[in-house]
C-alpha cells in the first residue's frame, strides 16, 4: 500500500511538472516565438493561454510595445568643419516578432549601432546652421534612413528627435557676436527706413505748404498754442518774416 501511494505521489509530482513546463501565457503586448525541434513554427504563440511540448519545444518571448531607444552622444564634423556633440533619441516597435529573433541576434544592439552610424553620417553632410535651424527636416531624414535599414529585422522606427547640440564655446562666442551684429544692421535698416517715411510726410507737407500758404499760418497757430502749454520760464518765439515784414517797410518809410 506505501509504494502504491510513493508511486501515485510521484506520477502527481510529474503532472503537475509537465503541466508548469508545458503551460505558458502571453500578455497581450507579448509574442511566443516557438522552436519545435530547432525548427521556427509558422505562427507566434499569444496573447493568452498555449501549450508547449516540454524538452521538445523552446520559446522565446517578444515585447510588441514601443521601445525608446537613447541613443549615445556621438562627436560629428558638420559640412562646413564645425566638430558638434550630439545625442538623440529614437522610438521603434516589433511589427514581425519573427524576424527580430530569427533575422538579427540581438535586435536593441543592432538597432543601436544602426542608429548611432546614421547619425554621424546625417549631420555630416549638413551644415551647423541646418543643424540648428532645420531639426525637423534632419529627423525625418534620420527615421527614414534608420526604418529602411532595421526593416529587415521586423523593426518599425516611427519617430527619431536630436536631442541636444554641444557647439565649443569659441563657436558660441562667434554666433553671439553674429547675433549682435545681425540685430544692430537690422536696427540701421529700421531706424533708415523710419527717416526714408518721415522725409516722405515731409516732402508731401512741403507741396502742400508750396500750394496753399495759409497751411503754413495755421501751422504757426498750433505751434504758439503748443508753446503755451509748456510750463518753461523762457519762450522762444518764432515769427516768420511774412509776418513782421509789412512792420518792418511802415518803419523803414
């Protein structure tokens, strides 16, 4: 009766091993990529409950989520020979859980090294102003380039940003002093241009005068009404010659 109940214990014992070794769930993010034998299965296991067939089955899990992938601060020469350090980050997820075990070892380093080589490469062939001023251009360059080299593997890129820009701070003195000097000409050309109008209003008020006189007379007027407001103790009091000039002839005879 003892060995009956050893030998029930132990084929319990075994069930229940088989069914914790043969019983796998997959989160809905998750895939099972299964090996029967060494040989891959058409159809990834999940999301939910499966089976595998313990010694003879083999499986890998796969995260379908989005991934964000840092990549490293890289030192690049821009077009005009300008050395930058630059770092970014890029955003990429599994769409064929196949290829990313079968087609790539391992596929965060291979996406990494990808990504770190068509940095370099990218900013290479632009200008620093572009770099500065045309981020957006330069990151759809590098999603582009970066997507159709990891599509092979089942990797979708949907987004890489530039992060930050290091310029030596002997180029950021120069651009500061760029800077200045761009705002001080564009003060110049709008201090000229407020002149060029106001000579303009002036010239226009001239043939008006030259047309009508008594503009002129009521020009004064509002000039000695000006005058009297102010709270000045001295007065300097301008009498045009057409004014005083029949005085001056009465006195003169």
């Amino acid at each position: 009766m003892t060995a009956a109940v050893v030998i029930v214990v132990v084929l319990l014992f075994l069930v229940v091993l088989f069914l914790i070794s043969a019983i796998k769930v997959a989160r809905e993010y998750e895939r099972g990529i299964v090996f029967r034998l060494g040989r891959l299965l058409p159809e990834p296991k999940g999301p939910g409950l499966f089976i595998l067939i313990p010694i003879v089955d083999r499986m890998v899990k796969v995260d379908l989520r989005t991934i964000t992938l840092t990549i490293p601060p890289q030192e690049v020469i821009t077009k005009d020979n300008v050395p930058v350090r630059v770092n970014a980050v890029a955003y990429f997820r599994i769409v064929e859980p196949k290829n990313a075990i079968v087609q790539v070892e391992n596929f965060m380093v291979a996406t990494s090294q990808i990504a770190q080589t068509t940095l370099r490469s990218v900013l290479g062939q632009h200008l620093l102003d572009e770099l500065l001023s045309e981020r957006d251009k330069i990151n759809a360059i590098l999603q582009g380039i970066i997507d159709e080299s990891t599509s092979p593997w089942g990797i979708k890129v949907s987004i890489v940003e530039v992060k930050d820009v290091e310029i030596p701070s002997s180029m950021q003195r120069a651009m500061a002093r760029q800077a200045e000097a761009e705002r001080e000409r564009r003060a110049k050309v709008i201090n000229a241009e407020g002149e060029f109008q106001a000579s303009e209003r002036l010239k226009d008020a001239a043939l008006v005068i030259e047309k009508h006189p008594i503009a002129l007379q009521l020009r004064y007027l509002q000039t000695l009404l000006e005058l009297g407001s102010s709270q000045s103790t001295t007065i300097v009091f301008p009498a045009p010659i057409e004014l005083i000039k029949p005085f001056l002839d009465r006195a003169g005879s």
